[in-house]
C-alpha cells in the first residue's frame, strides 16, 4: 500500500472517490469533477489517498489555515474502502497528514468523528488523539 499527495485531476482518481464516499456518509454520495479539481488546487487542502496495487482504497482530507494564534490543521473526510479496512491504510494516511501538518508548522490537529464509526475512533485513540472538553456548535444555512 502506497500513500500518496494528490496534485492532479484524473478521471480515475474522480470514480474512485465517488466510490469511497457513499461509505463515509449518507449526506454526500458523489462530488463533482469541478469540486474535486478545487480541492487539488487549494493551497489550504492537501488531499491523500491510500492506493493498493493501483486502485484507490481510502483517502483522508488535511485543512489547514493560517489564523491570528497559528496555523490551525483539521483532518476531514477519511474513509478505507471495505476491502482494506484493518490492513493499515487508515493508520498509514493519518500518519501522512500527521507528518504533513508538522513540517507546516502546525502544532496540533483537530477532528471529529460519529461516535458510530466505531473502528474509525479506536483508531484516533490508538494514534494518540484525545477528546477534547469543547462544545461543537453547528448553525445549518439555507
């Protein structure tokens, strides 16, 4: 298993991931070619993804953005294929955004995780992540 920094568009990098969301949520199935190239081409977003033997297995989102007390880095979107999940890819994309955020100077990174992915959040706790004593607020805009 490979883990690589995506830094450019292809159509087949675009079907595999529309394949890997349905698996990471309900809410969002698909994602259009025009956003997916936005995302390549953010300075402030880092995409990874896990490949095995040539096929995209799982991906992981890293954020970062300079703010007044620092940079701030946010992990978002990770999901592992079924197929490879326990074989070490979500393990191996963290510690690629792990080591991403570090030499960017940031000092920590935040995210968040359903309580119902279970596996996803032994994992966290496994690399080292704690929960924090915070309360998220949401504000939905239409």
């Amino acid at each position: 298993m490979t883990i690589l920094e995506v830094d450019q568009y292809s159509n087949k990098l675009f079907e595999m991931i529309n394949k890997l969301l349905p698996q990471l949520t309900l809410k969002r199935s698909t994602i259009s070619e025009a956003a997916l190239q936005e995302i390549i081409n953010s300075k402030n977003t880092t995409l990874f993804i896990a490949s095995d033997e040539g096929e995209i297995g799982g991906m992981l989102t890293l954020l970062t953005v300079q703010i007044p007390t620092g940079i701030r880095c946010i992990i978002e979107d990770v999901v592992v294929d079924a197929r490879l999940r326990g074989k070490g890819a979500g393990k191996a994309l963290m510690q690629a955004a792990e080591q991403k955020a570090f030499k960017m100077g940031c000092e920590n990174i935040n995210l968040t995780s359903s309580p119902a992915r279970v596996a996803a959040n032994a994992l966290y706790k496994k690399l080292g992540y704690e929960i924090r004593e915070t309360n998220v607020y949401r504000k939905v805009l239409k």
